[in-house]
C-alpha cells in the first residue's frame, strides 16, 4: 500500500479537523473515488466529537477544477451518472462549522462545494465560476440553490446565465467569499479562522448554524420559535454555564462540548 | 421598585424617541430594560400622536454592549425562562409594530445591540460604530432574532461571518452590506436621526403601515400569494380614501 495516494485527506489541527481533496495532478477533479472518500471524511468530520470546526481545501494550487469528465465520458447521457458524482450534501451535512480554504480556482462543481462551506477564505490569484451553460448543462450539484441564497438572486442568475468567471476582488465584493488572502497565506489564514470558531462553544456554533441554515426556509416568526428554542435547550448545556462564568471572572473559557 | 429609568421616553412631535439609558453600562440590556422598553414601544405604538419611533442610545460609548451577563440564568428552569420570554414577547412587538422604526446607533453595538439595530427599518449609525456578535464565543445562541435578521438583513456570508467567528464590522462595512443605510458624524447623530423621522413623520401613515406590512409578510410567501397581498393592500388604500 505504499504508493496508495488517498484521494482525499483526513487530518486534525488542535480542534480543527482539515479534509483535503488531493489529486492535485488532475487539478482536483470529482471523480467516483473522491465522491465516496470525500463522503467518509465529511461523516468522519461530523461524528468525531473532538472536532469543533471544519476546514476544507485543495492539494496544490487549485481547489478543484470541477469534475473529471473522463468519470462522465461513457454515462454523460444517463442524469444518473451525476448522481454517484455529487459531493456536496455530504459537505452541508456537517452540522459545525465548515471552512473553506480556496487556495485557488473553484470552478464548476468546485464552486459548488466552497458554496456548501460557512464561509470562504480565497487566494488572490484565484478565480471562481459555474460555467455549466457553456457545455449544455446546469449546475447539479446545489450550486442554482446555494449561490443565489448566498450572492442574492440577480447576481447569480448573471453568474450562471453568463458562465462568467469571476477574479477574487470581485468575488469579495459579491459577498462569494468572505476573505481575499496572499495564496502562501490561504491555509493559514483559513486555520485561524477555524481556530477561532472552534474555541467558541461547540453547541452554540452548531445551534447557530442550524437557526440559520433552516431559519432561511421558515417565516421570520417560526425563524425566531427555531431560534428561540435553540436558546432555551442551550441553557441546559454545562458549557453555558463555562461561557457566562468567564465572562464574569475575565478569563478564557475551557469549553468541553457539554 | 428601580429608582431610575433605563429605557427614556420622549414625544416630540409625531416622533415618539426612545433611548437605551444605562450609560455607565454601555446601555447594557437587562430585565429592567426589557420591561421598561416593552412598555415604551407599546406606549408609542398604541399613540396615534405618533407616527415614527426613533430608538437610540444614551451615553457616549455605545448604543448597547448586549446582554446583561450578570442576570443571565437567573430564571429558575428552562421551562419558565420559555414561558416569560412569549409571555412578554418584545421582539414579536418590535415586529408587529406598523410605524417605522428608526435606528440611531453609535460606538459600541454588541449582541442585542445589532439584534434591535436590525429589527428597525431604517438604521443610521455614527461613523465610530463597531459591530459584533459575541454569543457563540460566550456558548450562547443570540435571542432576539439575530439568526433569521441577519441573514434576511445582510445576507448569508457576512452573516455566517459575524455569528460563527465573532468578527467585530465597522461602521463602513456596516453600510456597504446593507446593515445600516447611512453613516454620519457622532456629533450629529440625533439631529440627523430626528430629520429622517421627520421626513417619515410627514407620509401617510396608512401607506407606511401597508408597505412595511406587505414587505414583511410578502417575504414569508411564494411570489404569487406576495402579489396578491399587494393588490389587496393597494385596494384596501384606494377604498379608504
């Protein structure tokens, strides 16, 4: 097994747990395998309670290129196929928070996993698109659903209908990323970030995450029952108590995810 | 009984201004001032004298620093903290209310701070305006609504950004994704506050009331059933005059 190269990479910085889709010599295409290992260190990610935080990048100097079409040569006609090449519910399962470190392009399917992420780190020399109407196509794996409820309706109906590609100081200003970066930064960038958010209180990230997330499919007001509900449940948490606490007595919190 | 007033209420004109008055605090919100805010909004709404609230923050350091931690889990169990929280359902109020609500925001606007900020509808803020939400570093889960505002107000990156990672906006920030819609000078924060109020002070009440009522609730229906509500509210207009 010594010359086995995972497709993707499962590992863990403090209580950041950091995937990375590793076929950088196929510019980090989707192909089958990575669909299936891409799954299993999402589910990895998610199951692992000492994991507080998500980071998601690419080996290399592109996130992902979108799909190897070579996985779609034989069954291209058959909507099928696309079904065993969709990653990114595994990627918006995760109730924590997730991070995306595009440390370049994101096109096509790759644009679509940075947008089943929380939030977006980008590189400077980075582009980003959903180029799908230029080769017939939609986008299918979330991107007419996520980039629209992310970027507003009337700049992603332009993204997509146009196939445009975007550079990164026009991806910032679109609200598509939250954060431009030196490339040699990205990774470190994105990880402190993470960092942040994995000192927070894990229960609290993931109450948050879920208030929002389903909070976008509700009325304002059973948005703020959700809310609300969250809040009373959270109260029962140990870790609560660890937040007010250090609050009053000036100090950091040790949280235990209790 | 509190000796003194943390939420003033003063009727000036058709402009009913209501100001966070815990200074020493930072115009922390606590129970005193739910209370107390929860009477002065209903006062001002039920007041047909008024036709706009305006809603700032006394003292120079902020408009609100957010909770007041040191009441926090003072309720006796989860169950009663449920059943006050709709019995006296003042972000529900804050909702229901039809005049607009106008925001004059400075300094410090932590946690509830922007919570209130994005329950009004038109949000001004002086230029040294810091905006942050601290809950989840506290392993809180923000309770006045700031999950769905936010969200609804600036959209979901920034929003994600401000909630999961505690990172502080400024004021310039604030005004490019749509958190506020103005920035002006500390010093003429009220005065610019009062001139938006008066501007809307001078509009048919009934229209202001049908446009904020129609956006709101359009926003919560397919598109169809949004213009239905419209056409109905137009008429509704027409026929009362």
């Amino acid at each position: 097994m010594a010359d086995f190269d995972p497709s993707v990479t499962l590992t863990r910085d403090g209580r950041v747990a950091i995937i990375t889709l590793n076929r950088s010599e196929h510019r980090n295409e989707i192909n089958v395998d990575m669909t299936f290992d891409l799954a299993d260190a999402c589910l990895s990610a998610q199951q692992d309670d000492e994991v507080w935080a998500v980071l998601l990048t690419g080996s290399g100097d592109i996130f992902c290129a979108g799909t190897d079409e070579s996985e779609l040569a034989s069954g291209w006609q058959e909507a099928s196929a696309l079904d065993r090449l969709r990653v990114c519910e595994s990627v918006a399962s995760i109730d924590k928070p997730v991070v995306a470190a595009l440390n370049g392009d994101a096109i096509d399917q790759g644009l679509e996993i940075a947008l089943a992420c929380d939030l977006r780190v980008a590189s400077t020399a980075a582009s980003f698109g959903l180029t799908h109407l230029e080769k017939g196509f939609i986008p299918w794996d979330g991107g007419t659903q996520r980039l629209p409820r992310l970027i507003g309706t009337s700049r992603a109906t332009e993204m997509i209908l146009s196939s445009r590609i975007l550079a990164s100081d026009e991806a910032l200003d679109l609200g598509l990323v939250n954060l431009v970066t030196e490339p040699e930064d990205v990774v470190s960038r994105a990880i402190e970030l993470a960092s942040t958010i994995a000192r927070h209180g894990p229960t609290a990230n993931r109450y948050i995450k879920e208030a929002v997330m389903k909070g976008l499919d509700m009325t304002l007001e059973q948005g703020m029952r959700l809310e609300a509900d969250l809040s009373f449940l959270l109260q029962s948490a140990s870790d609560r108590a660890e937040g007010l606490a250090s609050f009053l007595e000036r100090r950091p919190p040790t949280y235990t995810g209790k | 009984m509190p000796d003194s007033d943390v939420v003033l209420y003063d009727k000036l004109g058709a402009v009913g201004h209501l100001v966070l008055n815990r200074p020493k605090a930072i115009n922390a919100f606590n129970i005193q001032m739910r209370d107390e805010l929860y009477l002065s909004l209903s006062a001002a709404n039920d007041d047909p004298e008024v036709r706009v609230i305006l809603i700032s923050g006394a003292g120079d350091r902020g408009f609100c620093a957010g909770a007041d931690l040191s009441e926090f889990g003072t309720a006796p169990s989860q169950v009663v903290a449920r059943r006050v929280r709709w019995e006296r359902d003042l972000w529900g109020l804050f909702m229901s209310i039809r005049k607009p609500l106008v925001a004059a925001v400075h300094g410090f606007v932590i946690g509830s701070g922007v919570e209130i900020t994005c329950l009004c509808d038109i949000r001004i803020a002086s230029d040294d305006a810091v905006f942050r939400m601290p809950e989840a570093a506290l392993s809180l889960v923000p309770a006045a609504g700031g999950t769905q505002t936010l969200s609804r107000n600036i959209g979901l990156g920034e929003s994600m950004n401000m909630l999961l990672a505690n990172s502080p906006m400024n004021a310039q920030r604030a005004l490019s994704v749509g958190l506020v819609h103005r920035l002006v000078s500390k010093k003429s924060l009220l005065d610019e506050g009062f001139a938006v109020a008066e501007v809307l002070a001078a509009l048919d009440p009934r229209s202001i009331a049908s446009a904020k009522q129609t956006i709101q609730t359009g926003l919560d229906m397919p598109i169809d059933q949004g213009i239905g509500l419209e056409r109905r509210e137009t008429a509704k207009l027409i026929s009362s005059r």
